[in-house]
C-alpha cells in the first residue's frame, strides 16, 4: 500500500500472465474477417462461417457474439418489440407457418418471390420455391411438394392475402366482392385444396405480422446467405441456389430456438396418410371448375373445346375439372376419373367440325344461271 501511494486495492490480486483459456490472436482475428466482409450478418451466421474454415480452436456462439457487440461501430437493438406471448406446437406439422418474400433479386432489377412452408415445431423448411409471381397456382405447387414430403399438416397458419382470402368475382378484373366472400363463406382454390387434404387454414388478424416472426425471421435469414450472393440471372438460377442451401440450413444449421439442427426434430415423424376418399395429391393441388358437357360430347374451358371418349356417355352432366396450366385437364365424375387431357391440345384430327358435318349432309346446290 506504501508503494502504490496508500490504494488497497494494490492488496488485491495481480495477475501478471495470460488467462489460461484466453483465444489466440489469430481466431479473433479470422471472426473480425468474416464481420467486416459481410456486415450484415448476424452472430451466428459469423459462426457458422468461422467454423466452415475450420479455424481452431473453435470459440462459441456467445463469444462470437460478445466480440461482434464490442467491435467498433457495433449496431444495437433499442427498443425492439418482442412477442407479447412465444409459442410452439407439440409436434412436428402440428402448426406449419406458409409465407411469400419478394424482392428485386434477379438481374435487370426484376422482381422475384420465394414461398415457404416452416415446421413450427421443428423449423424446417418443408418445401420452398423461387417463382416469377406468388399467384394460386404457384402457392399450391409449394404446398404440394411438402404434403408429398411429409404428408398434411394438422393447421397451416398464414397471413390474409388474397390466396387464402378472398375469390375475385368471376374472371373480372375488378374487385368487387360479394358479402359471402369477405366473410370468407366462400373458399379459395387454396382454402379448397386445405380442407380436401383435412388441413386447418388459420389467417392471423389483419396488421400482425410479427405473429408469424419465425418464418419472417428465416426470410431474412435467406436474403442475409442467398440472396447477397446474387443478383441471379433467372428465377432458375435462383431456385437452385434456394435449393441448394435448403440442405444446408435443415441439416446442419444450430437453430438457437431450439438448440439443434431442424432436421433432427424431424426425425422419426411419421407422415399422416390422405383423407379417406380424397382425390389424388396432384388433383388437390391443381386448379379446380366444372362444366357441362354439350351435345357433341366437348366442353370448353380458357376458348379452348375438348373433346371427352364416347364412353360413358357424359351429355348434358356437368363434370369437374382438376387443371394444370400448360400441362393437362383431368376431368371427374361422379368421384370417377374419365380422362386426363392435354391443356391448349387441338382436337384429335378424326373429330367432326359443325362445317363438316353440314357439308355431308347438305346438298352441293349448283350455281343459279343468270
């Protein structure tokens, strides 16, 4: 105490030699790398990247994290909202969460959408694709490729877009909605396919998106790894690169929430089968109407004619329609399949036009003489 001029805390222990399980130099060095080469990353991500590099030794997650808030220049969070309650399903596809990021990721400034379908128990990514446009029929393809995957989900929880929603008023370009459909009496094409597959479709209140918070969590995940390393030359090239790190964050990605990979909570799930009676996976997830057959056994869908087999005999019933399209027109009746038709094809060349029939039967009238 004389020495250090009457302080006690001279008394107090001095340590004069490194901490024993203080980080070399160079790890913290290689994470400060990773930091400053993508600065919008978040802690785990840098950790991810630092363990890829197999830097050694290996410094946690909290360490990281530690390290990235004290680093000049360190952004905060103040005052962010958090959930007023956290939840989770008892299972895996108890409660699956489905929603549709866009941005202008494509070459030109063009715009590009991602729809995905998260596990809530298990936060995997059950199906997710990059398309040119979140329309009906794009929004079913996901939803198909995940129910052939893992079978239906008990609830699908969604937001109040206009795919779960609402029916435009015929094919009209204008909005104007019946009472039925804004109360949501009357089912979209995407509503339909749910409650053929005994799947509950559960919107959140309007102006509440942060009640869906894992699945917007993971769209700005995806954007943070794939979509930084773009802009990509077609939605293709983007779909492929979504596909190629969907492998990645199911399998190998430490989810904090719940401190392992997603796909280890997937694991030994067993898929729930079909509902009893229910059409075929690709009818469900197809575009749905019905027609009535005319005379000469056609019926006309988009200015197109189709032309049904003889056999049986479908004139004047009316028959429902599973559409793709571009790819082909399934007709049912009566819960039994007739026929599946090719979309757009031109009618078989031995079928009878109206001109040809009146030419056979009418007389060739010679020209009158003047």
């Amino acid at each position: 105490m004389e020495a250090a001029g009457g302080d006690p805390g001279a008394l107090a222990y001095q340590r004069q030699h490194p901490a024993p399980n203080r980080l070399p130099d160079a790890v913290r060095a290689a994470v400060a790398a990773v930091a400053t080469a993508h600065p919008h990353w978040s802690g785990p991500a840098v950790w991810e990247q630092v363990e890829a590099q197999g830097v050694e030794p290996l410094p946690s997650l909290r360490t990281v994290g530690r390290w990235l808030q004290a680093a000049p220049g360190a952004r905060g969070t103040p005052g962010r909202p958090k959930p007023a309650r956290r939840f989770e399903a008892p299972g895996p596809l108890a409660l699956v969460h489905m929603d549709t990021t866009y941005g202008h990721w494509l070459v030109g400034d063009r715009l590009a959408y991602v729809i995905a379908v998260l596990d809530d128990y298990s936060r995997a990514i059950l199906a997710a694709r990059a398309v040119a446009q979140d329309s009906t029929l794009n929004n079913l393809g996901v939803l198909e490729a995940a129910v052939a995957r893992y079978g239906p989900m008990a609830v699908l929880y969604s937001d109040n877009g206009s795919v779960f929603r609402t029916t435009r008023h015929g094919r009209s370009r204008c909005h104007r909605y019946r009472e039925a459909v804004l109360a949501g009496e009357v089912p979209t094409q995407f509503a339909r396919a749910l409650a053929e597959l005994g799947v509950v479709l559960l919107p959140h209140e309007p102006g509440n998106a942060r009640a869906k918070g894992k699945l917007e969590r993971w769209n700005r995940f995806f954007q943070e790894r794939v979509v930084a390393e773009g802009p990509y030359p077609s939605i293709a090239a983007l779909d492929t690169a979504l596909q190629e790190w969907l492998g990645y964050y199911n399998t190998r990605h430490q989810h904090r929430g719940i401190g392992t990979v997603p796909q280890a909570r997937l694991a030994g799930s067993q898929p729930r089968l079909l509902p009893a009676g229910a059409r075929p996976l690709v009818d469900i997830c197809a575009l749905r109407d019905t027609r009535k057959v005319a005379k000469d056994h056609t019926i006309a869908l988009d200015g197109q004619r189709y032309t049904l087999p003889r056999e049986p005999n479908l004139v004047a019933f009316t028959v429902e329609l599973r559409i793709r399209p571009g790819q082909w027109v399934r007709v049912w009746h009566d819960d039994q399949f007739i026929v599946e038709l090719p979309y757009g094809a031109a009618p078989p060349p031995d079928t009878l036009t109206l001109e040809a029939v009146m030419e056979r039967i009418l007389p060739r009238l010679a020209p009158k003489t003047a």
